[in-house]
C-alpha cells in the first residue's frame, strides 16, 4: 500500500479544510478517485516525466497523477484554501510532488520542470482557453511540452477538434491542428463533478508534432485567420480587405474562392494563404 492510499476521501478532505467550491475560481471538483486516475492514464506513460497540473483544487487528480507514476507534479493553485490539503499529499510522496500558490497564466513552469514534461489538468473554466492558446503558440517549437491532456467544457473541446464546415470550426482548430494531433478521450457528464456544471465536459488530449504540418509564419497565419474568423459570416474578400491591396489574388492564389467564408477553408489553404502574405 502505497503512502497515497492511507489518504482520506476527498469528501472528507474538502470538509475538513472548509473547501466550499468557489464559482469565481471555476471551482468543479472531481472527488471520484477511479475517475481522475483514468484521466491521468489518458495522458499515456507518465513515468519518467513530469508533470503541470493547473488548479489542483483539493488534489483528486494530484493523486491520479503521482499513483500513475508520474516522476514529478508542479502542481499551480491561485485558491490559498486548497494548499494544506495539497501539502498533506505532498507529505506521502517525498520530493515527487511541489505546490506552488499563484496564478497559472504568471508563472514560468520551466523554472521548475525538467523535460520530458506533460501537462495534465482539470482546467477552470475561465482560463483554460488562454492557457491552451498560449501553450500552442509559444515562442518555439516543439513546445516546452510533449503532451497536454486537459478537461474542457464540451464546446471548447470541440472547436479544438472541429473540420472545415461545421459549425465549432475556428480560430482555435487552425490553431491547434497547424502543428498538434488533438482527440476528444473521454466525455463526463455533469454529475461527475461536484458542484455539476451547467455542461458537460470532455478530455482533449494533444500531442506536438515535431514540425507544423505546412509550413507558415505563426504571427502571419494567427492574424489573418484571426480576421478572417472575427467577421466569420462575411465573404473572405469582405473580411480581408485592407490585409493586403490585392487581397483578392492573393486569396486565388492560395486556392480560395474571395466568395468563400472563413468555416469553409481548410488549413492547407490558410497555410498558403499566410505564406503569401509573409511576402506583403
Ligand atoms: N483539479 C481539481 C479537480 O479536478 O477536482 C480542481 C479542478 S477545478 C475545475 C479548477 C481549479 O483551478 C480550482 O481548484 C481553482 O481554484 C483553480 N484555479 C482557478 N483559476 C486559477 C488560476 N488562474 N491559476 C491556478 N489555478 C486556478
């Protein structure tokens, strides 16, 4: 029996630490232990690399991810409330697991952790979408991560995995399909948290390709297909204009119809359509 399995249940924990889920912090927490071990499971072999975890709360998935061998835990909690019974995991696991209080979107996880590194987090709901658009653009790649498998609410989850022509296809998609391969892993119900959100939530996990799948400038393509998609019902040529002063050939040129929405271009053709206004 390992140090981990003499803790008690996480019921018992959020009350004697006084942890009243918090709506402001997006406070929903996972208090199945078999739940939150397969989530970390989703995350592949985690022996051997370390760990981000975004708000631990009370720790369900701490303990997922340290029992499922993770080498080492960050673990980045803005909730002061929640680090005693954080500190109580840390105590069965000397050395594996580090608490730090504070925001996840102003610390630097690379000054604590040493590569192979995977992220795996139960994010809160008002900023996993900064996080995640931040950790698919950083300053190089491959990222600092190899893997990031991570909870969303349902919708989010699908404009990560949305194709051309539906409606979740966006910014967000190009973003992440340029240079990861992303799939939905599992889908929770409501119930499975505690307090149940308003939605159901799902498991993205995405792993970096060594190289983005067609080559482009990244602050090019972010800016035109973050044009394109804010006017996302307006004609390419309409939402585009001022890009460019041939925005229009340009569009033909890289095989777009200057007719054509934003929902139906495919990646390939943003791609082309950035490399030829890298040359502007
Ligand atoms: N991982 C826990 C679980 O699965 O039960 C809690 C998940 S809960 C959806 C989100 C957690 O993120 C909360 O513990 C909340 O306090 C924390 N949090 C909210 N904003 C944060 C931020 N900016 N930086 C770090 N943690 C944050």
């Amino acid at each position: 029996m390992s140090g981990l399995d003499t803790l008690p249940p996480l019921r018992t924990v959020i009350a004697a630490h006084g942890l009243a889920a918090r709506k402001s912090l997006g406070q929903n927490f996972l208090l199945d232990l078999n739940l939150t071990a397969r989530i970390a499971r989703a995350a592949g072999d985690l022996t051997g690399a370390d760990v981000l975890e975004v708000g631990p709360g009370p720790g369900g998935l701490t303990r997922g991810l340290l029992s499922e061998g993770a080498r080492r835990v960050l673990a980045v909690e803005k909730d002061s409330r929640c680090i005693p019974a954080l500190q109580e995991i840390a105590a069965t696991c000397p050395g594996r697991l580090t608490i730090i209080e504070g925001d996840a979107l102003e610390i630097d996880p690379l000054a604590h952790l040493t590569p192979p590194i995977k992220v795996v987090a139960n994010l809160p709901y008002n900023v996993g979408t900064e996080l995640l658009v931040r950790w698919l653009t950083p300053p190089q790649w491959p990222p600092f991560w190899q893997s990031l498998t991570l909870m969303f609410q349902r919708e989010v989850a699908e404009r990560i995995v949305a194709r051309p022509g539906s409606k979740a296809y966006g910014r967000l998609a190009i973003l992440a399909q340029w240079r990861v391969e992303a799939r939905i892993v599992m889908q929770l119900p409501p119930g499975a948290f505690s307090p149940p959100p308003k939605v159901s939530s799902s498991v993205v996990h995405i792993t970096a390709l060594p190289q983005p799948r067609f080559p482009a400038d990244p602050q090019v393509l972010q800016d035109v297909v973050a044009r394109a998609f804010n006017q996302r019902r307006k004609m390419l040529r309409a939402a585009l204009r001022g890009v460019a002063p041939d925005i229009e050939d340009r569009l033909i040129a890289a095989g777009i119809a200057p007719t054509d929405r934003a929902e139906t271009v495919p990646l390939e053709k943003f791609c082309a359509l950035a490399r030829s206004l890298a040359k502007v």
